[in-house]
C-alpha cells in the first residue's frame, strides 16, 4: 500500500481542479463576418499582459489620425518611463526616438517603458492616456475590459476577456488598415540591440499579420493572433497557456482547423457573447511561478502535447523575419517632454 502525504494529495487534488473543466479561455473568430469558430470561457475575466498594448497602439492611432501627433513625434523617454518593470530596451533617461519607432518597439519587443512614453507623448500624462483607453473601450463595447496603465503590467484593475480582445483586436486591424505594418516586424534593433517578438507564428506560421502576444506569472502566457489564407481573416485568442510552445502550437493548431473549415460557424456573432460580470480574473502565479510549476507544467504538456519531441508541430513554416531598426538620441532637456498641442479646428 502506497502512503501519500497530505501535501502531495493536496497537489494531486490541484492538478485536476487544473484539468480542462477548468480551461483558460480560447476564441476563435471569422475576422471578416464575426461569427465564433470556436470558444471556451470567451467572456471569462483575465489578466490581459501586454495583449493591454493593442489598445494603447490603438488610442495612438487615433492620435495619428486626428492630427494630435505624427509619425516623427519625438517620444522621450521620461523618469516615470524608466522606472517600469521587465525592461529589455536598454534605454535610459532622455533616450529619444520617432513615435513610429516607438510603436515598433512598443508593439514588437513590447518595451513597458516605450509604451509609457508613448502614452506621455500622446497625452498631457499617463493617467489621461489611461482614461482614453478605457473611453475606447467603452466606444467599442467592451464590457469586460478595464485599463490602468499602458503596458499591461500587474495590476487587479487591468483586466479583459478573450472575447474584447478580439473585438479589439479586429477593430485595430479594420479601422487602421494603413498601421498593419507595425505588427508585421518579427524583431527590432534598438541602437543595435537585437530584441525578438515573442509571436513565433510570425516566422513559423504563414500568412500571419500580428497581433500581440503577453505574459504574467498572474496571466499565463496570452496572444492575440490574425491571420490570413485565401482571402479568409481568422483571428483567435488564448490566454492562460503555460509555456511558449503550448501558446504558439495551440495558435497555429486553431488556426489551421479554422482555415480547414474543421471549425465550422454556429456560436453566433463575437459582439453577441457574454462577459461574466463581478467575478475575478484567475491569478496564474501559484501554477506558473511556484514550487508547484513544474507539475502544472507537466499536466499542461499531457494536454497539449503539440510540437513535443515525437508529436506534431502546427508551426512547419519558415519564413523570412523583418527586422525593423531604430536610432535613439539624446535630449538635450529630458525633463522638459513636450506635449503636443490640439490642432485648430
């Protein structure tokens, strides 16, 4: 007779509250007609991570599209910029670049402290910035969305669901068809260095055209994807994976079943699901980033098995990166960032 330990039974008895009842959220939408393809706990809340960035891109452009600013806006990096968490930019206090380089660092290297910058270059401060997020949200009908910062880091009252990321997610891609460019880039340089999108389906998954990928220990691993094949736009969202293959495989797998027609339409318009309302979103850390991750991890594999040595991998594709580089500079009076003035009516 084998013994077990209260610990251990307690893990075991995780592991299935862990199991597929209690799946994270996928979606999977016909970009063109809004018709879901297929769904599990659309309308559930979650940590959004840097998928938070496709509405901070899409405030910008419409700053774009107004005439508040332009692509050679020059986004400074600011005190408030410099102190954000999970920096690979390498920039420093007074750093300047263009605002269309600045997207393409927010967007591809998703740079938390170029997003700040942004956000202060685009509005008097980061806490107006903020306020058109959540304005935009409401103007897309986002029900289950809250924003209070820029770039998605930990915060309870930055939440989402799979269902208004996608909505949000086909509203950047139909209203500014003329920004898709920034979300094509499969790495930026930054004053040389190097930093790679963490959207594998870029270079492993043809016709994919973006979008954002994001990851919290509190979110697991998110993506908002859009692809397309023979004139067809499918775009699906998974948040909570655990591991970088699980997402891009699980990616790659919804779409090449959507484009196969194996995902045939019937759950009705995107717009149409519900969120769930006054519940919280599911906090990921103890699964991701404790003692315990390494048997949630193992659970998850024997799930999803795609791309494992001896299974099948849905990223068979190579395909070409595009690099984009940006030159920083120095301001000469970092402390002063100008703000842009309205134009005239």
């Amino acid at each position: 007779m084998v013994r077990r330990s209260s610990k251990g039974l307690a893990l075991i008895a995780s592991l299935f509250l862990w199991a597929p009842a209690h799946a994270t959220p996928v979606l999977v939408v016909d970009a063109d007609s809004h018709q879901v393809l297929y769904q599990e706990d659309a309308g559930a809340p979650w940590y959004p991570a840097s998928t938070t960035k496709l509405m901070t891109a899409f405030v910008v452009f419409e700053a774009l599209r107004s005439g508040e600013v332009t692509l050679t806006t020059p986004v400074t990096m600011t005190r408030n910029a410099t102190k954000q968490a999970f920096l690979e930019s390498g920039l420093t206090f007074g750093r300047t670049m263009t605002l269309e380089d600045a997207l393409f660092a927010m967007i591809t290297a998703s740079a938390n402290d170029v997003a700040v910058a942004l956000a202060e270059a685009v509005a008097p401060d980061e806490t107006s910035f903020v306020r058109k997020m959540n304005e935009a949200a409401t103007r897309l009908g986002l029900t289950g969305t809250h924003f209070s910062n820029p770039n998605g880091l930990f915060d309870r009252q930055n939440y989402t669901t799979a269902r208004d990321l996608a909505i949000l997610g086909m509203e950047v891609d139909r209203m500014f068809p003329e920004y898709r460019r920034f979300f094509l880039a499969s790495a930026v340089t930054i004053d040389g260095k190097e930093i790679k999108s963490n959207n594998l389906l870029l270079t492993r998954f043809n016709g994919t055209i973006g979008m954002k990928t994001g990851f919290l220990c509190a979110s697991g691993r998110n993506i908002v994807g859009l692809a397309t094949r023979n004139g067809k736009r499918v775009m699906v969202v998974i948040l909570g994976a655990t591991t970088e293959r699980e997402r891009n495989e699980r990616s790659a797998q919804y779409l090449t079943q959507a484009f196969e027609g194996r995902l045939p339409s019937g759950a009705g318009l995107v717009n149409n699901l519900q969120n769930q309302t006054g519940v919280a979103p599911q906090d990921m850390r103890t699964r991701l980033c404790t003692d315990q991750s390494a048997a949630y991890e193992a659970s998850r594999n024997a799930l999803y098995p795609m791309g494992l040595p001896g299974n099948e991998s849905y990223l068979r594709d190579e395909i070409p990166g595009q690099v984009h580089a940006i030159s920083t500079r120095a301001n000469e009076n970092p402390a002063d960032v100008p703000i842009p003035v309205q134009r005239p009516s």
